[in-house]
C-alpha cells in the first residue's frame, strides 16, 4: 500500500532535480518537485517517498489531514 501524505512547499531550489522544502506540520523534508513544476511557495502538494506527485488546494489538503488523523486515533484506540 502506498501512501502520499499532504505538505507545503515552502521553498523552491530551480535545478536539474527542482527540488523545494515542504513542511509535514513541524517537520521539514528536502523533497523532489520534478512532477508538480507549476507548484511554488505556498502551494500544497501530495508526497510519497521523497517525490511531490501532485497539487491540491488548501481545502483538499486539510480534508486529506484530517483523515489521516481519524486514522490515526483509529489505530491507537485498538492499541489500547
């Protein structure tokens, strides 16, 4: 199963790889924008193992978040 969680891009470096810092909440990844080249600053982005694959909007990110958080609760509750 793959799964490609939602950032933002905070910073773009426009070389061969186009690489850009994305946020995941306080943590901060060093990530591939070769796939998203319209995505800048700001922007929002689905990521999976260290590569952007696509853009979305602010309110398809946050759906996206709150739905791995669901999940997340989910899996500590029958930890429990």
């Amino acid at each position: 199963m793959c799964l490609g969680v939602p950032g933002q891009i905070l910073d773009v470096v426009e070389s061969p790889l186009r690489l850009g810092r994305v946020a995941f909440g306080s943590t901060i990844k060093e990530i591939s924008l070769a796939c998203v080249p319209d995505a800048g600053p700001g922007a929002w982005v689905v990521v999976h193992a260290g590569l952007a694959l696509d853009q979305l909007d602010e309110a398809e990110a946050m759906h996206m978040l709150e739905c791995l958080n669901a999940l997340a609760e989910g899996v500590e509750q029958e930890e429990a």
